[in-house]
C-alpha cells in the first residue's frame, strides 16, 4: 500500500513554514527512515544478523541496568 504525505497550505502561511510541517509529517510517519532501510538490497542472512546483534545489545544493557540498581 503507498500512501502520499500531503499538507494543505493556507494563503496566509509562508512557504517555510509549511515546508517545516510537511518535513515534521514525513519524519513522524517514518518515510525516509523507511526509504534508508529499503534503498540497497540487504540479504536475508545479513538481516537477522543485524536483528540478532541488536538484541543481544538490548539484554546486555537491560543486565547491566538491573546489575546497577542493586543496593
């Protein structure tokens, strides 16, 4: 499904301040993150690595956290 980020643009409001709106849409909906992730093919084998890796990143700090807090 494709959806197009739009903004409507009063006669009022200047051009810089919508395109600061429409920059803070895009970035909310995650469009460019999106498009960095999908730009290059990445194989399947280099994906879960990267997913195993981040993981594992995430229990290390969440063991050190709970390490530190005990008194």
């Amino acid at each position: 499904m494709i959806t197009i980020s739009q903004i409507i643009v009063d006669e009022s409001e200047s051009l810089e301040k919508a395109i600061k709106r429409f920059k803070r849409l895009v970035e909310k909906e995650g469009i460019i993150r999106e498009w960095k992730k999908r730009e290059f093919y990445e194989k399947p084998s280099t994906i879960r690595n990267r997913k195993e890796k981040a993981l594992a990143r995430k229990l290390l700090k969440k063991s050190r956290k709970s390490q530190g807090k005990s008194y």
